[in-house]
C-alpha cells in the first residue's frame, strides 16, 4: 500500500503546543485517504518547537494531492494548537510544502493547499475553487468591519484584544497592555516619586532634570542641552519624529502678515524676504488643523489650552533651518502678535514652545495613528477579507500586518478612548484628539502616502537645497528597495496589465481598502481600482511602507525628542500670550505640564519608542508563505540591498552628536505592532 511521510512543524511561541488529538486526511485528485491519528506510542507529540514525522499509509492510489485537512480534538482541555507548516513526502518521492502558520482552536479542522501561490484565475480543479471561495467566506464571518467612530476609517469589530481571532492577537497580551507598560515605564524612569505632587508645577528648567535620574541616551541628553537654539528647533522639523509637515514656501499666507522689515535681521543673505522665497530658501509649517480644536476638559482642576500656531523657517548661510516668524494662532491681530528672534529671550522661547507642543499632537493624531496606525489595519482587514492565503498578494503582505490589528484593538480599549491613557496628559485628551483626526481624514491623500510624492508636494526634494534632510534620503531609499522587491514579486505572477485587471480577488481587496478604510472618499485619490502592474506595485509598496518605514520614521524616536518635557509639551497650562515683553521665566513654567502630566507623558513616549521582544524587521520572513524558488531569490536581493541601506547610514551617522537612524532597516520593523 502506498505510504506517505507527513512532516509536521509546531510554532515556537508560548503555549503553541498542544496535547490534543491531531489527525490529517490526504485528499487527492482521485480520492482521500483515510483519517489518520498522529501520534507516536510514548513519545509528546507537537511539543513547542517541535518537527514531527508520521508515516502515513493509504489503502488505495488517491492521484495527485491537491488538499490536506488537520484535524484537532479535544484531549481533557481546551489546548490550542499553532501549526507552522507540514510537508509531505509522496511514494515517488516528491516533497510537497503546506504552509499553515496559523492556529487550530478548539475542535476544529483546517484545510490547506499547496504552498506555491496562485491566482484566482490560475485554478482550474473544482477542488481548489471552492476551497478558495470557503476560505474567504469564513474569513469573512470572522473579519467584520466596525465603526468605532463616526468618519474614522473603519476598524475590526472587536471590543477588545480577546476577542480578536486567535491568529491575530499577541503572542502575550500581557507586552503591549499599556497600562501594565506606562506603569513600568515610570518604574524604571524612575519618575513615580512625583506622582504624589500631579498638580503641582516644576521650579525651573533644571527641576525638570530630575526625571532623567535613570535616562543614558545620546538624543534626549544632546536635547536637554539645546532644545533652546534656533537650530535645535529648526532641525526636529527635518529628522526629528515629526519630519513630515515642513515645505517650501512660495508665497506668505494672508493670515500671517510677516513683513520684510520683521524678518530682515535674519536673512544672512541681506536679500529680501520675497527673494529668499524665490531662492527656495524659505521654509513654513502651519499648524491650522488645530484652529479650534478643544482643550482637554476631563481634570476640573487644571485648564489646558491648544494653539494653532504659523511658524516661518529660514535656510542660513549654514544651511541650516532656523525659525524666524511664529504667529501663535490662525487669525492675525494685536492680540496675536507675530513673534521674531529679535524679541526679547522668554517672548521667543515661549513662542516656540507652543510650536513644539502643536507639533506634538498633529505628530501623535494624524502622522502616528491616523496615517500608520489605522490606515495599516484597513490593509489588514482588507487582506484578511478578500485575499486567500494562496494568492501571492496575500503572501506578501501577511508579514507586514502582523499584530497591527491587535496593537489597534489595545489602543481603542486603554488609549485612545473615553477617559484612557491618552486623557491623562495631552490637551488633545478628551475628545480634541477624535476632532483633529476627523478634519485630517479630510485631507488624507494616496499621493501624500506615496514617499516620493509626498516629499515633492512639500517641495522638500532637492539634496542640494535642502542637504541635511535625512528623512527625505534615507526614506527614499528605503521606498525604492520595497519597490524593486514589490515588482520582482509582482513580475512572477502577473504577465500584464490584463492579469492585473483579471484578479477579481485583489480588485475586491483595493475596493474594500476605498470604501471602507477612505469611507468613499473620492477626493482622497485613492484607487477603486488597479487597472496596470505598475500601479499594483507602486500601491502594494505603500502598503509595506507605510507600515513599515513610515512607522518607524513617526514612532522610535518619540523618547528621543520628546523625553525632555519643554521641547515636547503635551499640554499647556497657561494660555498663548497675547502681547509682547511679559513673558517671564516663571510664566513659561506655569504654562508648562506639571508634575504629574510629565511624568505620565515621560512614561508614554518610553513604552511607545521600544520594539516588540520578538521583533521582525523589514525584509526577514522567516514564516516562509512562499515557497518559490524564485520568490525567496527575490528576498534574497531586497535583503542585500537593505544590508546596503543600512551600511550606508550607519557610515554617515559615525560621530554625527545626531545620528538619524529610525529608517535604517535594522531598525525597522515590518509592521504596526507597537
């Protein structure tokens, strides 16, 4: 009777072992084989880690084999089971590769097929075809959108991380509750001595020293000690954990009526300021989307206030870019006067720390979670929803949402909620956050998701205008490798456009990305519809960017810049002023966060800026989905070129007192997961 060799791998992560009972059927072009138990006499089966082979006998010549089915049964507990993959070694002596990475929850089957990938319109056997159309169906059931808000993307419909599909949560819950985190953040900072003052106010600058009693880190130190030079400030707009607002400006808004006289003492070129501009020399950051947004109401006992400030930057001599105009709110007037570096030291000083705190809450609302966070997990659930996990696409992409959906559920249910952690210290807590991420959402275009794109609708492009724009280099880069990767992979499967406009499963997928991640916001630029390879690769390598180098460029360096309180307010606890020459040492403490917002803020920005303990960075797979030759040659070369990537940062930033790394793949995750 013909015998098989059934190879079985079982997952490395915690409790991914299982004492149950594990059968598995062939199902071949001519028949099946029957249920076969997998065990072996005296010997703990499907242990943690564990590689295991059975010899697998059939009465009769059941063909080709096109499907095989596992089965799990209950021992004497519930004892989930994560199946890495199986192999089988047919009588003629062929290996075959069934990629699972997947759990097997209580007593429940799976059925998987061959790992090479196909598309929809590669299967020909009724076998494949209505295996394919019950995987997406079940899918379906367990991936339902959600509202979670009225105009934010749509999310999953789970009220919490339990109850997520099993093969989406965290390996342990336990590393990203942010509670638990925040907590320990404090613990080992070395900051929970000052929660029994919350209310009360810092003496001085150097008060605030006290919080970095256990801090060793060239950044937020190097911060510390010049977060008041110009250049300082100028220099976070580049590579800082916000280095996506700053542009060109061609023409001085008519709500911000900065003269030439005003400015003149600070153009070292002796030009005028309207020759500066047509120079490119003349850089702008406007903060409107905050006009109007209401202050953290959820403590009575402290007022929060929120600017909308206009700062005008200037590229020295130096080329460096320093500020040299801010106007504190949207509507110009004397009692919002236009701040200069030639006003007195506290007027400026203050003046840029509102801009620091804007910057704050447009980098965590809309750069991090708006345009990371929930746009990777519409990715996701989309993926999940329309593409089996044959397709080449989903493949891909699977490594790049890993835990995104999770890290989100967590932060709907502690974070970002009514009265989570987010409310404890940002004046954006309260509901200003949910206002500030619905007027972004308006504006949230594909073109500016495209790196290139977005950094050339900023004007910000030229090397040799603008040399020390890290982000901008290191991004490109970055971009171009997922790129070249994306079209070798999309090259093996897809012949031409046609094929392309053949999939009916990845046409389901970017429909369901536009209606309900951009809710049919035709005005977003976003595709219904990928009618060509190249805009298929260029829209799969936003996918992977996005949560990958995107969301690092935005998230590990938030304890690096925002560490040191007054270069990275949360909350202002004192109102912008009004006029000038009466700001006073003692007035920019009182505005600052007291005691307690500092330390919970402290806290957040350390256990947001630390990678997971299992983390997997950009272009290591070591769930192998893809079982092509020519694929894994593909990820061969997008490695090298990512070692090169990284070799090249790491020669540039040698005794550089800032060093940019957040976009050097060693340091970049694959996806959201924090």
């Amino acid at each position: 009777m013909p015998s098989y060799i059934v190879t079985v791998a079982t997952g490395s992560q915690w409790f991914a072992g299982t004492d149950d009972y594990i059968y598995i059927t062939l199902i071949g072009s001519k028949g099946c084989s029957e249920k076969n138990l997998l065990d072996k006499p005296f010997y703990n089966d499907f242990e943690r880690g564990a590689i295991d082979s059975y010899d697998v006998t059939v009465s009769e010549e059941i063909g080709d084999i096109q499907l095989i089915k596992i089965e799990k049964h209950k021992y004497w507990y519930k004892d989930d089971w994560y199946c890495r993959y199986i192999t089988v070694k047919t009588p003629a002596g062929d290996y075959m590769e069934f990629p699972c990475y997947r759990w097997i929850v209580n007593d429940k089957e799976i059925v998987l097929r061959e790992g090479k990938a196909r598309l929809v319109q590669d299967d020909i056997t009724q076998f494949h075809k209505q295996h394919r159309k019950k995987e997406l169906e079940d899918r379906q059931k367990m991936y339902r959108w959600k509202e979670w808000h009225p105009g934010f993307p749509l999310s999953i419909d789970a009220h919490c991380h339990s109850d997520l599909p099993h093969d989406i949560q965290f390996d342990s819950e336990k590393g990203v509750d942010f509670i638990l985190n925040y907590t320990k953040a404090m613990e080992n900072l070395f900051v929970n001595s000052f929660m029994h003052m919350f209310q009360s106010s810092w003496s001085d600058f150097a008060d605030f020293e006290r919080i970095f009693v256990r801090i060793s880190n060239t950044i937020s130190e190097y911060v510390m000690k010049h977060w008041q030079e110009d250049f300082m400030f100028g220099y976070q707009f580049l590579n800082g954990c916000n280095p996506v607002l700053i542009r060109k400006c061609k023409e001085i808004p008519a709500n911000f009526p900065v003269t030439n006289e005003m400015v003149e003492c600070s153009l070292e070129r002796k030009l005028t300021l309207e020759k500066e501009m047509e120079l490119g020399n003349i850089f702008i950051v406007d903060f409107y989307l905050l006009d109007g947004i209401s202050a953290n109401k959820t403590d009575p006992c402290t007022i929060q206030y929120i600017a909308a400030p206009i700062c005008l930057l200037y590229k020295n001599l130096e080329s460096k870019i320093v500020p040299i105009a801010i106007q504190l709110n949207q509507v110009p007037g004397p009692d919002n006067p236009i701040f200069l570096p030639s006003d007195s030291h506290y007027d400026w000083l203050l003046a840029k720390i509102w801009v620091r705190s804007s910057d704050f809450h447009v980098h965590q609302t809309i750069s991090h979670l708006l345009r990371s966070h929930l746009l990777s997990e519409v990715f996701a659930i989309a993926m999940f929803r329309q593409l089996p996990a044959v397709h080449p696409i989903f493949k891909l992409l699977i490594p790049h949402v890993r835990f995104t959906i999770a890290i989100n559920t967590k932060a709907r249910e502690q974070l970002i909620c009514e009265c989570g952690l987010f409310d404890k210290a940002n004046a954006t807590g309260g509901g200003g956050h949910v206002q500030l991420l619905l007027r972004a959402m308006k504006e949230l275009t594909y073109q500016s998701l495209c790196f290139p794109e977005g950094i050339k609708m900023r004007g910000m492009e030229s090397q040799e205008e603008i040399p020390y724009y890290f982000y901008r280099d290191d991004g490109i880069k970055v971009w171009e490798a997922i790129l070249r990767f994306v079209g070798d992979v999309v090259d093996i499967y897809y012949n031409n456009d046609e094929t392309v406009c053949e999939d009916i499963e990845l046409q389901a997928f970017v429909k369901d990305v536009y209606v309900y991640g951009l809710r049919d916001n035709e005005a977003s630029g976003f595709p219904r519809t990928l009618k060509t390879k190249e805009k298929l690769v260029e829209y799969l390598t936003l996918v992977i960017f996005t949560a990958s180098g995107q969301h690092a460029a935005v998230n590990f360096g938030q304890y690096d810049w925002c560490s040191w309180i007054p270069n990275s307010p949360p909350t202002m606890r004192c109102p912008p002023p009004t006029e000038k020459g009466v700001v006073t040492i003692e007035y920019i403490i009182e505005s600052l966060p007291d005691r307690g917002r500092s330390c919970w803020h402290l806290g957040a920005v350390w256990a947001l800026s630390q990678f997971q303990d299992n983390e997997l960075f950009l272009g290591y797979y070591p769930d192998e989905h893809f079982v092509e030759k020519s694929v894994k040659e593909a990820m061969a070369r997008f490695r090298k070129r990512l070692e090169n990537i990284t070799s090249f940062i790491q020669d540039r930033n040698k005794n550089k007192k800032l060093p940019y790394y957040y976009l050097s793949p060693d340091r970049v995750p694959n996806s959201v997961a924090v």
